[in-house]
C-alpha cells in the first residue's frame, strides 16, 4: 500500500507533459514554497472562520488532533476489504508505458482511485455544476512538493499522495499510518473497516520506538485515547446510561492513560482490557444485541466535526479560495468515509454547504463563486429538508442554518452599510443563502408555521421587508447624526440650514440612491422593495416632522424652509411608491396607506393663517387707538386727508410686502384670507370715521303741524328749539361740535377718496407681486376673486355719500338756519327775499371747493344743492305761520328759486346743467301751484283726494298725512299751498272743510 502514496511513478500527467521540454518532473516536496504564484498566500492560520455551527467537542482535541484522526479514516476507507495478495494497480491514464514496480510493492492494494495520477482531466462536475472557478495552481503544481522531502524531484504522484498534502500530513506520520493499516488488514483478512475501532487497533500497532522521540509517542497515544472518550464517551452514537460498567471502565483508563501512559504496541494485559471496553461500548445496539459495525466515531457532532475537516482539504493550500481541480475525484474518496463516520447525503449536503460558506467568510469574502457555490448547494439541503423530519438531522440543520443566517442577516440588516460598489456583486449571492435558510427554518422546521397555513407566511416577502426596514431605519439614523453635525458646523455661518432641511434633502438623496442601487436586487424577493424603503424612509422622517411641527409657536423662515423641504420630499417619495407598484392588484394603496401625509403644506398654511390673523388683529387695534387722536384738522392735514389713512395704507402695503416675502408654495391660495382680512380693516376703519358724524337726517327739522292759528306758531317755535338741541346732541362729543363741523366731515370725506384711490393701487401692485410669486400659475390671474377689496371700497362710497349729504343739510339746516329758516319769506315776503341766504351759501361753497378732493368736489356741491332745494321747498310748504303768500307772490318765488339755481350753475363752472335740472324737478312741478288761483288748487285738492281716497272722500274730504315727498298732484302737498295761501276763498275752504280759523 505505501506505493500507493510514495514517490512511485504512476504515469505522466498530460499536463505535466505539455510544458516540461526537459522531462523533468515537478516533485510535491516543494508545495510549501510555491506560493507566489497563487492569487492568495494566506495560511490557514491567517483564516478568520465563523464559530462552528456543530456542539462543541471535548476542549482537549485540537484542530491538528481532529485532522489527524479525521485523515486516518480517510486512508483506512480509501483501502480495498480484499483478502487476495497484493498486487500492483498501474495508472491507465498515463499516455507513457506504465513502470514496472518496485520491490517493495508486496502490500495490500488501495482503491484504484487513490492510486490515480494526477492528469489533465476534464474540467470538474461538480465545479461546473456549482459554478466555480478553475484553479490556476491544480495538478502539477500542487505537485511540487510536499513537507519533508527536501525538495528532492519526483514524478506525477496519486490522488492519495495529493490529499496528504492539502491535509498537510507529513510523509513520516503518512507512513506510519500506512504501515499500521496494511498490518492491522493482514490480521483481518475479510473483514470491513467499519467493523473495527481505529484509534483502538493503531494502539494495538504501535509502541513508542517507532516514533520520533518520547513526546511525539505520548502525543500519539494521549490524541487516540481522546477519541475514543470523544466518539464512545462523549459524543457516542446512542446514548449511553451513566451506569453501564463499560463506560465507567473506559474512563477509569483514560484517565489512567492520561497521567500514565499506557504500554501499546503488543497484546498485553493493559491492551486487553481497554480493548475489551471500547469494544463492548462500540458494539451496542438498542436492544442489547451486538452489531457487526463499530460505533466509534458517527456520533453526533464528533462525525461531523471530522468530516467538516475532511471537506475543507478539498481547497488548494496554496490559493485557499479555491476548489481543487480533482475535487470529483477526492470526494468520491471522502464520501468512503460515511460507513465510519455514520453519515449520508442530507448530512454531506448541510456539512459541505457550510464548508463552502465558512471559507468565503474566512478568506475576507472575496470570493464570490464560494458564495454562490454555498447558495447552490443550499437548495440540495431545501430539498432534503423536505423529505425528513428526523429530530437528529433537524437538530443539525436548524444550528447550521442558524448560523449562517445570523452572518447573512448581520449584514443585510443593515446592508447599507455592508455593501458599497466594492462588493455590491455579492449581496444578491447573501440575501438569497439569508431567504433559502429562513425559509427552511420556517417552513420545514417551525412547528407554528406547520400549525399555520403555508399560504399566510411568505418568508422570502417577509424577510425582505425586514432587512429593507431595518436598513432604513439606521441609514435614517446615520442620516440624522450627519445633518446634526453639518448643523453644528454652519452654526458660525450666515443662514445655516436647519436640521430637518438638511434631513429632508438627504433623505431625498437616500431614496433615490435605494431605488437605483438596492432595490432591483431585492425585488427578485419582493415586488415593492422601493415602495418599502421610501414607506419607511416616510414614517421616520414624518416622526421627526410631527414633532417639529407641534413645538412650532409661530411662523419662521427656519420653520418654512423645513417644511417646504418635507413637502418636496415627500412628493419624491410618493412617486417612487407609485411607480414601484404600478404592477400592483390594489395600485399600490397598501404602501400609500403606510405613508401618512406629512400635511407640510396644512402646516405652512397654518402657521400663515396665524401670521395673518396676528397682523389684522394688530392692525385693527392700531386704528382704534389713532382713530381717537384723530382731529381731521384740514389746516393740520397735508392734502386734506387724515394721517392716520395713510398709517393704514402704509401698514396695508407692508403687510402685503411681507406675505409676498414668505418661502411659501402657496401664496395664491392663501391671498384670499389675507385680502379678506385687510377688507375688514379697512372697513373697520372707514365705518368707525363715519358713525359719529350723523347723517342728512340729523339736520332736517321735523314737519310742523297744519296749523293757521296763533298758537300753532308757538308750538312750532318750542318744538323747533326742541329739534335743535336734539341736532346739537347727535353731533357733539367730548372734544366739541368743531371735531364734526362742515371742514371736518371735508376731511372725512377726502380720507375716504384717497382710500379708494390707493386700493386701486394696492389692487394691481397685488397681481403684480402675485406674478412674481414662484408658486403662481396661469389659472390665478383668470379671475380676481381673493385678489380685490371687496366691502372696502363700497364702505368708502357709502361713507363719502352719507358725509357728503350730511356736509349739504349741516350747511342748508345748521349752519345757515338763521338766513334760511329764521329769515327766508318771514313776515312780509316781499321783503325778506333769499338773497341773505344765497350771500352765505357762496361763501361756504367757495370754502367747500378749495377743501373738498376734486374727485368728489360735484358730488358734495350736488348734495349741497339738492339740500338748498330741498330747504327752499321746506320754507314753502312748512315753514309754519309766520309765512303767508298771495297768487302774486309766485313770481319773485320763481325768481328766487331761479337765483338759488344759478349759483350753482355758476355761469357755466359749476354743476352741469343736466345735474341742476335732475335735482330741481321737484321745485320746478310744485312752484306753478303758487301761481294758480285758489279755486283751481281747491278743485285739484277735491280730485287729487278723491282719488287717493275713493268714494270714501265724497262725504268728507280726509286730512292727507304728512309724507314729505312734495308732489303737484299729492293732496298733502295741495292742501299746504292752500294753508300757506293769503286768500279768503282760501280760507273759507279751510274751515268749513277742516275747522281752521279764518284768519292767520
């Protein structure tokens, strides 16, 4: 057998032959030092490999011990269990004659596989099937050397001889072995290797002269003696009662052996009785019976400890990421093993699944054909997690697939910061060993998912989902820590950035950088990978905002800038939602309704309603308080109007300056409130300027009594004194009647105008800034709804018009009473005709003129004049007893009235005619009744009552009411002229119809 791993020549490999010119044949002896021509020299020592899913063993057996025993199986599986003699096995693949062999060639025969040359075969199966690479350091040279030989050259060597080397077996241990196996199969001719205890006949085999020196026996000794207390104590294959005297003996002597090495190599007494326990221990059964086969090292997780041992010698020790190229060969040769080790192909499946996985981890994950290599062989054991349920094996898989699952998930959750550009190739490789082992810790494991419904769990889904969510969360966190620190840092600068501004655009970044790079791999997985990621990216950003948002306490640039940042991100992050599930049944509304609106935009509108409010509030309470200091002083006015208007237009315009100033999005929408708001002001101020200064009715006298008596003129003149003192009363207040004098309600009037004027203004300075507004679009200029004063302006036209009537009748019934009513038609009319009151009326008209705005300067001369016609009519047909008139008298009426008119006309420069002519038609019907003889304006009377009356009026004629609204055809105006009328059918008509005396 030893020619079978010596130096023996079994055939020339072919692509040895191809490149060695001169013949010579490489040697393996110089393995070790052929490292730099291999992509990586680590040593195995430089490995960093994960803890070992399997249970730990006895603390006592090193890795080189476990490597020791696991490659001693290794060689007494690989051996024939033929009882014919030796004879020599030459290589068929050798294209040279085969060498005739050597003398000392007289042992028992291995397997013809081990005896095997190493050749240029065709590439591995198993490589190609698993997807990995070819090696660049395979064959001849691996074949360099091997420890120990010095370097001495030899020629192509065998399977066997390649496996001691990549098991890093020295020739002189090789040897030993070797000779120990050909002995032990001499003295069991027939019978199977599995029906011996190794460690146990290696004992038997060899005493301490056959090593090196005393130390290295002791060694030997101490490490078979371990694994016999390993495979038959420790970890045996059934479990053994504490009781049972066998066992109890065996560690009697180990322990024994441990301090006192016992004598080996001869059937001695010491022997005998460590034999007669290990076999006793090594034969049981469950019912009592003895087995052929010897239970000595497939107990769990010793077996598979030395196996996982025996699986990693199929990588190069030259170039550890890589398989061998003769890896078929060598695992058939391992696979020999599964009769000692108990084993079979579920458990190769899982031990050679984690071997693979383990090497990528522990050659810094550079590799990645080993991960897709251990991926691939992953879906081997899915399959066979399928078919058993055996407590032994589901105990192995669930701790090796737990590890392997922890590693992968260490990374991916958190895979953000796992993987960046440099190895981005191999996370596909991660997440799907991560998905397949969850599924198979779920789904063929679990008892709760067997309990369940398979249809209600997706794994894959749901761990995605996990991995997406966790990898979001610390990015976001990582996110909030860098915009902190950027914060600090802009601190000493001008107009840092806020935090969540920051935020919200790295975030934004995040996002998309996760759609582009993460989330295509994922997808494979799970269909909305992006719509997870930015969902979560959405809640963790919200939170922050949410709280930001209830601590604000008033409107910030700072606190526009954040939230016009979450509205931009937010939009981002919805439409990557969108279109990642626009292949979803429900349109992606299950990932929508994980995103609830951040409502920035109610936020920012919010805050600007209460910037809003705030401001009109304070400038409703700034024109309370100057509308009382107000003194509407035309001679302290410049321009005629009230400072405190211009205050409040210049407040106006700031206010509007401002709002146009805020970094909103929406200042078209929010216009409305604000114009709505300053309207109201405005109104505000014009209705609070108007209400103390009365109206024409303040100042018009109160209709006397139809009277031709005496004593109905002393009641007219104490009830005229009476309406005096209640005119004086409505318009005075605590700064005198001079704050409401005629200048003053000038001053009102004009504060009005310029009001009105400079909304105008405002209202096209408004579009104007509006147009400028970032946030504007066509569809706001279409109408100008929230864009105009709307009661504002009709407050000024209401406020001009009941100042300007009040301004005309102040003047007509106040201020010119005594030359109007205590003067016009007294007595004799003749001689007390208007001029007086005309001289006094050019006077105020002219003062009137140089105070009133241009603007409205006619409508204030109108209603003077309106009020003068209205007076004059009110002398005529009121003015009480002291006015008596004849027929003939008509005439320098007419003339008087004529007067009154031209004043106004004012040869051409004052009011239009038209004007003058509309309101003096009602003087001009009723003055032809002066002119009429009384008999005519009696028989007009009878017929004018008779027909407001009816047939009722035909036995008495009723006395008409007072109306006030003078008419040629109104009884009540008939009857006056009649009243007023010096004449004696006059007054005949009168008492007989009406009982009023004869005589005035």
């Amino acid at each position: 057998m030893a020619s079978l791993f010596r130096d023996r020549t079994l055939g020339y490999s072919r692509r040895d032959s191809a490149g060695s010119g001169s013949g010579s044949v490489p040697t393996i002896s110089s393995v070790t030092s052929a490292t730099s021509s291999c992509r990586y020299s680590t040593s195995s020592s430089a490995l960093s490999p994960l803890q070992s899913p399997f249970p730990d063993l006895t603390p006592s057996l090193s890795t080189t011990d476990l490597r020791e025993t696991a490659y001693e199986i290794f060689v007494a599986a690989c051996r024939t269990s033929s009882g014919k003699a030796l004879t020599y096995i030459p290589s068929d693949r050798s294209p040279s004659p085969s060498p005739s062999p050597s003398p000392s060639t007289n042992y028992n025969s291995s397997s013809p596989s081990m005896q095997r040359s190493l050749t240029s075969t065709a590439a591995s199966k198993m490589k190609k099937a698993l997807g990995l690479r070819s090696s660049s350091s395979s064959g001849i040279k691996r074949a360099e050397g091997s420890p120990g030989s010095g370097g001495k050259p030899k020629k192509p060597v065998t399977l066997g001889e390649l496996m001691r080397v990549q098991m890093k077996v020295s020739e002189n241990v090789d040897s030993r072995i070797r000779r120990a196996l050909l002995r032990i199969a001499a003295g069991q001719v027939g019978r199977r290797i599995e029906s011996t205890v190794l460690p146990l006949e290696l004992l038997q085999q060899f005493k301490a002269a056959d090593f090196t020196d005393q130390k290295e026996y002791d060694a030997w000794q101490k490490r078979n003696l371990k694994i016999l207390e390993a495979g038959l104590l420790l970890h045996p294959q059934m479990p053994l009662d504490k009781l049972n005297t066998a066992a109890q003996r065996l560690q009697q002597i180990i322990q024994a052996a441990l301090d006192r090495p016992i004598e080996t190599g001869r059937n001695n007494e010491s022997m005998q009785v460590l034999r007669t326990a290990v076999m006793a221990l090594a034969n049981r059964s469950s019912d009592g019976s003895l087995f052929e086969t010897c239970h000595w090292a497939d107990g769990l997780p010793l077996n598979l400890r030395l196996y996982e041992i025996l699986l990693e010698a199929c990588f190069d020790v030259n170039d550890e990421v890589s398989i061998i190229e003769e890896v078929d060969e060598v695992m058939d040769l391992i696979k020999k093993t599964w009769g000692i080790l108990g084993l079979n192909q579920m458990l190769h499946n899982i031990c050679f699944s984690w071997v693979l996985f383990n090497r990528y981890v522990a050659t810094g994950q550079v590799e990645n054909d080993l991960l897709d290599a251990a991926d691939s062989h992953l879906a081997e054991v899915a399959k066979d997690a399928k078919t058993t349920k055996d407590p032994a094996y589901a105990k192995i898989l669930n701790s090796t697939l737990t590890a392997m699952l922890g590693w992968a998930e260490k990374r991916l959750l958190a895979y953000r910061d796992t993987f960046d550009a440099g190895n981005i190739e191999s996370m596909p490789t991660i997440v799907s060993i991560g998905v397949s082992a969850a599924k198979i810790l779920v789904e063929d494991i679990s008892n709760e998912y067997r309990r369940r419904r398979k249809g209600e769990v997706d794994v894959a889904r749901s761990r995605i989902d996990t991995y997406i969510r966790s990898s979001l969360r610390t990015a976001f966190a990582q996110l909030m820590e860098k915009a902190d620190s950027s914060r600090r840092a802009s601190r000493n600068q001008p107009n840092p950035l806020p935090v969540l501004a920051i935020l919200a655009k790295d975030v934004g970044e995040l996002a998309s950088k996760e759609k582009e790079i993460f989330s295509p791999i994922l997808k494979r997985w799970h269909p909305f990978a992006a719509g997870v990621a930015v969902a979560t990216l959405h809640v963790c950003y919200g939170n922050e905002l949410k709280q930001f948002v209830l601590s604000i306490t008033e409107l910030t640039p700072d606190a526009i800038q954040i939230l016009r940042a979450a509205d931009k991100l937010e939009k981002d992050l919805v439409q990557i939602a969108v279109e990642d599930s626009v292949d979803c049944d429900d349109g992606g509304k299950a990932i929508i309704r994980e995103m609830p609106p951040f409502e920035a935009e109610g936020a920012i509108a919010n805050m600007v309603k209460d910037w809003i409010k705030m401001r009109i509030d304070r400038l409703k309470e700034w024109v309370d308080r100057n509308l009382q200091q107000e003194v509407w002083n035309p001679q302290a006015n410049e321009g005629g109007f009230a400072p405190s208007a211009v205050e409040v237009l210049r407040i106006i315009d700031e206010t509007l300056d401002a709002f146009f100033l805020l970094p909103i999005p929406m200042h078209p929408a929010l216009l409305p409130d604000l114009m709505s708001g300053l309207d109201r002001c405005l109104q505000y101020y014009v209705s609070k300027a108007k209400s103390v200064c009365g109206s024409r009715n303040t100042y018009v006298p109160t209709m006397p009594a139809l009277t031709r008596c005496t004593t109905a003129t002393k009641l007219w003149k104490k009830k005229d004194k009476t309406l005096n003192t209640k005119r004086n009363s409505q318009v005075a207040t605590a700064n005198g009647d001079d704050s409401f004098g005629v200048l003053q309600l000038c001053v009102r009037i004009n504060t009005f105008q310029r009001i009105r004027t400079e909304l105008e203004v405002l209202e096209k300075r408004i579009i104007t800034l509006l147009r400028n507004s970032e946030s504007a679009h066509v569809e706001d200029f279409s109408n100008g709804l929230g864009k105009k004063f709307e009661i504002s302006p009709a407050a000024c036209v209401e406020g001009i018009q009941q100042l300007s009537e009040a301004v005309g009748y102040r003047i007509v019934f106040h201020d010119l009473s005594p030359v109007l009513w205590d003067g016009l038609y007294i007595g004799e009319p003749s001689s007390s005709r208007i001029e007086p009151f005309l001289q006094e009326l050019e006077k105020n008209l002219t003062i009137i003129s140089n105070t009133v705005n241009e603007r409205v300067r006619t409508r204030v001369i109108a209603d003077i004049m309106r009020a003068s016609f209205a007076g004059f009519l009110l002398v005529l047909l009121a003015g009480g007893p002291s006015r008596i008139f004849t027929q003939q008298d008509s005439q320098f009426i007419e003339d008087d009235f004529k007067s009154l008119k031209d004043i106004f006309w004012a040869n051409g420069d004052g009011l239009p005619m038209d004007v003058i002519n509309k309101y003096s038609t009602t003087v001009r019907d009723v003055l032809p009744l002066f002119r009429s003889d009384t008999e005519s304006l009696i028989e007009l009377f009878r017929r004018s009552t008779l027909e407001t009356y009816g047939s009722s009026a035909k036995s008495r004629l009723p006395l008409p009411p007072t109306s006030g609204q003078w008419n040629p055809t109104e009884p009540n105006t008939l009857l006056r002229v009649l009243c007023y009328r010096n004449d004696e059918a006059a007054s005949k008509f009168l008492k007989k119809t009406y009982n009023l005396p004869k005589k005035l």
